[in-house]
C-alpha cells in the first residue's frame, strides 16, 4: 500500500464513523504509534516537523493549538547527546516515520527509579480507619455550604498535620488560615504546588511581604506530572492537575477548586469530602508525589518541633483543639457551625492524646 493511502488510526475510525454503512468496531484502546511519532516530531523538530509526519502517516492533527504551544514551550534538552539513540544523524533535521519507529510508546523519561513511599504506617496509627467511609458532594452552586468556606473551616480545624496538594495557589486569605493553622496552634503544613505554579505563589509571598521567617512548620515543595521523552532524548513534563487536602489523615477535600479568588467568588466547582478507607488512597498518592517533589527556592522546609507532652503548657499557652474525643469529632468536621472548643483533657483519655502526639511527630520525622 502506497503512503499517500495509509491511514492513520484516529482517520480511519473518523471515516467509519462517518459512514452509514460501515458497522461499529470494538472499541481499540490499543497505543496510536502515529501519534506518538508525529508528537516526536513537534517535540524535535517542531510545527513543520509534526505536520510533515502526520502526511506521511496519514493521521489527523490530533492536538489542539494549546496543547501544541505546551509541548513546544516546556521541551528539555537531553542531559548529554543521546549517541545511543541513533547516533549524529538521529537530531531533530530530516524526521521522518521510518527514522523514528520505535517498539515503545510514550516512553516514560525518569530520572531514576520509580521512587518508594517515604515511609510505612505498619506500626503507625491510621486515623482514617477509624471513620465510617463517606462520600459527600458539594456544588459551587449551593449557596448554604460555599466551597471557599468548606476549604478554609477544614483548615483552621485541623490540629496536627494538614497535607495541601495543589496547582494554583494565589488566595491571600487562605493562606493567611495556613500561616495561622502552623504559627499559631503548631499544625504541620506540607504543601505540594505544581511546578507551573510555583511562581505565582512566589508573587503572592512577594506581595505580601512573607519571608522564610513566617513559614515556621510549613513545607512548601514543587512537583511535576508525568515524564514524556522522545527518542531523541528530548522531553516535556505534565502538570499537576489532581487537587486535594488531607485534615489530620482524617478525611479528605478533592475536586475542581483551585486556591484562587476566582475560584471562590465567580468559577463554578465541585468539591467532594471522604472519610474512611478512601483517605488511604490519597495518603498514598501525596507521599509518592512528595517522594518525587523538590524544595521550592527561597522558601525553606519547616523546623521540626516535638510535640508538647500531655499535660505542659505550649509556648503560646494555648493546646490545640485536637485535645479530648469531642475535640477530635469536631476537628474531622469542618462542616459543623460550632467551633472545637479547648476543653480539659481528663486523666483516661491522656494516653490516647500522647498516642496521637507520638504519632504526629513519627510522621514529621519522616519528612
């Protein structure tokens, strides 16, 4: 069959489904190698590059004008010329399909091995296992539970650990609940932004005047998506679109909302609260993207503190909300109107508290 006949995958289904005639196929989830040689191409050679590889495979331009300006404007250099890949003549002039066939597609470019968890909870207490297992579903729309209120009751709730996983981080007033939930009543903050992001919440601190000095107990690291190399050796990171938040390994928050004020005032979003056995899932993801994650610049990780054994006074005089049972029920809903008030911790219930410390600071430790 002559070039000028072949079609490519995504052509050939869009001709099938065009026709009245033909019937429907079983559904091929199979890899697109044409694809993935024309996304070579742009990444090497760039937009005439690509054009000239779907001709000759007869595909489609399956890529929007966004998505191809971001695999232009994100591509990396190899980190030494790729000689195993092909030699002097495999650069980026004179791509063709046959130059670049390849037994793989959407190689995954890591810079190592894929990284382990950084610890496990084998001995470790898992508060998320304790709670019954809920899914609830909050819309932008629903004017009596606002998602920007949900968000920020969650933090100034939490009493111990508070896990953010984030793509844009640029609400003043939630950060400030961050900056008071670590400062204030001590909470361990750790906070994943995506790499693209990273500079606008460095224009947010910049605005504000925060300087390391105000992030006591808050890590604040970058994190990218998946890894895509061409053969070449030339390569582009995804983003981090996942977005969630972990409240004292006791529920969850995930959905569309992102820290904006745009977010919280004018686009609409979905939030959704777990409890439960689904928390575990989260917990998994955040330590295997945080393995991965590196310091963000100019913004130092936190100092560890041990735990203010039970009984002794912290040094700002006040204990964390987390004290008593009750306390813990309020904590792990930030969706009551009562606030966690500081009751006194009695005698039986001491243990229990020193276990939980034990574990925080265990946790912390690993970090």
């Amino acid at each position: 069959m002559s070039r000028s006949r072949h079609l490519g995958k995504i052509r050939k289904r869009l001709e099938d489904v065009k026709s009245q005639w033909v019937r429907p196929a079983r559904a091929d989830f199979s890899d697109n190698e044409s694809a993935r040689l024309a996304t070579d191409a742009l990444l090497d050679g760039g937009s005439e590059a690509y054009w000239r590889v779907l001709s000759q495979e007869g595909e489609v331009d399956f890529l929007s004008s966004v998505e191809a300006q971001y695999i232009q404007a994100q591509a990396r250099e190899p980190p030494c010329p790729p000689d195993t890949l092909g030699g002097a003549e495999a650069g980026p002039k004179g791509l063709d399909s046959s130059s670049l066939q390849s037994g793989t597609y959407f190689p995954v470019a890591s810079e190592g091995s894929e990284p382990a968890l950084l610890h496990s909870w084998a001995s470790a207490e898992k508060p998320y296992l304790k709670e019954k297992s809920s899914a609830t579903v909050y819309f932008q729309t629903d004017k009596h539970n606002n998602i920007r209120d949900l968000v920020r009751r969650c933090i100034t709730r939490t009493s111990q650990v508070l896990v953010i996983l984030m793509d844009v981080f640029t609400d003043v007033e939630i950060f400030c609940d961050i900056l008071e939930a670590a400062n204030k009543r001590g909470v361990f903050v750790c906070v994943l932004l995506d790499q693209g992001g990273v500079k606008l919440f460095q224009e947010m601190c910049d605005k504000v005047q925060i300087s390391d000095s105000h992030l006591k107990n808050i890590s604040i690291r970058s994190v990218e998506g998946e890894i895509y190399c061409a053969k070449s050796g030339r390569k582009f990171a995804g983003q981090i679109r996942e977005k969630f938040i972990i409240s004292d390994w006791r529920f969850v928050l995930s959905g569309s909302y992102s820290f904006t004020w745009l977010c919280g005032h004018v686009h609409r979003n979905i939030l959704s609260k777990f409890t439960g056995q689904a928390v575990e899932l989260f917990d998994e993801e955040f330590r295997h993207l945080y393995a991965s994650s590196k310091p963000v610049m100019g913004l130092k990780s936190p100092r560890l503190v041990a735990p203010v054994p039970p009984g002794a006074a912290p040094a700002n005089g006040r204990l964390s909300s987390s004290s008593g049972s009750a306390s813990d029920r309020m904590s792990s809903n930030p969706f009551s109107g009562r606030s966690a008030g500081s009751h006194p911790v009695p005698e039986s219930k001491q243990n229990k508290t020193k276990t939980k410390k034990q574990t925080t600071l265990w946790f912390l430790m690993a970090f």
